[in-house]
C-alpha cells in the first residue's frame, strides 16, 4: 500500500431506514475494539447511550484485522475504528464483508512525529531523519502489531524511501510507545515515533508532525476520516441501532479532552462519556434523533432519565 485512491464504492454509506423497534436479537451490540485510547472513548460514549436506551454493549478486544474478519464471519456487529486512507488493504480485500454506517469524524490526521526539541534541532521533514540516524538508533516507533500504519512504516523501509533502509520499525502497545516517548523526552533523547490526532498525547507533549510522508500516510500529514462499519445486514437486520450509529459523530477537540483523563488513569472512560453527555445534552439530542429505545418507545426522555439530565 503506498498511494490511496478514493474507494466510493467500497465505503459507500449504507443509510438506514426510518428507526422503529429492533428485534430482540439486535438487543446486545458487540464492538470491536483495538487497544486505542481514541476507540476507548468512542465506544464509551455509544455504550454509555446505547444502555441508557435499553441495549446492552459488549466490548471485543481485538486487532484491527481480525476485526475486519470478526465482521465477517458475524461475531461483532460494530468498529467505530475505520480509519482511511491507513485501514484501505483491509477495506480493498474486505469489501461486501461489511456495511459503512456513517462517518463519525474528520480532521483527524497521523503520521511520523518527533519532540519539539528535535524538530528545532532540525528535523522538520521524513527526509530529514537519516542525517540523525546515530541520534535516533536508526529506529522508528510503531503501535500494536497488526496496524495498519505500521506497515506503512514498514513500506517506507523497505522501499528505502528517504535513505531509510537501514532502520527498524519497533511494534509496541500504545501504551508502551507513550511510555518510551515519556522517558525520553523527560531526559531530552531523540526519537521518531507515530503520532496521531485526536490522542491525548497532543496535549502531554509538545510535538512536531513530520512532513513528506504522503505516499504512505496521505496529504496533509495523514489527514484521515473515521467511519463506524457495521457487519453485513446490519442496517437492515437493526435500523434503528444502524440509525443510532449514522447519527453518531464526534470532533477531534472533544476527543482530545475526554481521552486526556482516560489515559493518565485518573477517570474511566466510561465515566467520562456520561459525564460528558450530562454536561452536553444537546448532543445526546442530536444523536438520538429519529431513534427509539431497544422496546421501541421516544429515545431521547428514557435516556435522560436514565443519565440524571434534566
């Protein structure tokens, strides 16, 4: 995967029909959900409504690909993870295998970055990081094995792109990469790493996005737009949990502030989602419009009751 062409069809938006009551089967709602602090956060915002109005959300832990084969094969029913253009192989050799149900952010944006101090040192550009490669290890940062964006990482080293070929892309949690890019920014070290926004790490540490990566991260240093998948027949199986999720979209400030606590440890995601929609009713507003409760009576006052919002 090096350039990414617009896949229309592929990702074309499956619009749900108007919402009434779902079938009992649609009742529990299984997530697919990568160990990403973003993810985290999104999914407990839809938890957190989709219980007030009578579902039940179940949470599967899993890596991105299989979570493209767990749509599939029927065993998770949503991924509010979609990321595009990084997640296009999975997209290209999935398609049919799932329905787009709407687009739930854009302004979102990831590729490589480095410390602020770095970058004053010089480094501002791809291209610049082998004139340092003694200062950096010759290594590059990655996430959970399986990304996508890893193996971009993995492209560019491999094409040799930007005198790179002698360097290694080191896959890690993304926790343990944080923990690396804590450490070494406290002792003022150099490193390269992937960064991405909406993530709290735009606020902890000042960062530098790198430029020249669009043949593997995209324009505009990665800019990226997230869609909430469903499995195939969902829409049309569940229209009002599909009507739910095509309503459900979020912004990359807000992110950004709810993820900050989650990943200090200092709250639960799932209660900064509930706090967060006690503190923005109009958006509980929005994204309950034209959807019902699991039983099929007006969503929006049975979820309010339920979140103490008046």
């Amino acid at each position: 995967m090096k350039m990414f062409a617009p896949l229309c069809a592929a990702l074309a938006i499956i619009l749900p029909a108007a919402a009434s009551a779902d079938p009992a089967s649609c009742a529990t709602v299984r997530m697919g959900q990568p160990p990403w602090t973003d993810i985290n956060v999104t999914d407990a915002l839809a938890g957190t409504v989709l219980n007030a109005i009578g579902y039940q959300q179940k949470i599967e832990p899993l890596a991105v690909p299989i979570i493209y084969q767990a749509l599939k094969s029927n065993q998770i029913d949503v991924f509010q993870g979609n990321w595009m253009p990084a997640q296009t192989h999975f997209v290209t050799s999935y398609k049919g295998d799932f329905e787009t149900l709407g687009t739930n952010l854009t302004g979102a944006k990831f590729t490589l970055a480095v410390p602020d101090y770095v970058a004053a040192a010089g480094v501002h550009s791809i291209a610049d990081l082998n004139k340092y490669a003694d200062k950096f290890g010759e290594k590059i940062y990655g996430i959970d094995p399986g990304a996508p964006a890893n193996k971009n990482i993995s492209d560019m080293i491999a094409d040799n792109a930007y005198g790179l070929k002698d360097w290694t892309m080191l896959p890690s949690s993304e926790a343990a990469m944080l923990s690396e890019v804590q450490r070494d920014v406290g002792q003022k070290k150099w490193i390269v790493f992937l960064a991405w926004e909406p993530h709290p790490m735009n606020v902890r540490f000042h960062l530098t996005y790198l430029s020249g990566g669009e043949k593997y991260f995209g324009p505009d240093y990665g800019q990226a737009t997230v869609y909430t998948l469903g499995r195939p027949g969902l829409a049309q199986q569940c229209p009002n949990l599909a009507h739910l999720f095509a309503n459900m979209k979020y912004n990359v400030d807000t992110e950004n502030a709810l993820m900050v606590p989650v990943a200090t440890g200092d709250a639960q995601a799932s209660q900064e989602a509930a706090d967060y929609l006690k503190q923005n009713p109009q958006q509980l507003k929005t994204w309950l419009a034209g959807v019902t409760t699991a039983s099929g009576q007006p969503a929006l006052p049975v979820a309010n009751a339920a979140l103490g919002i008046k």
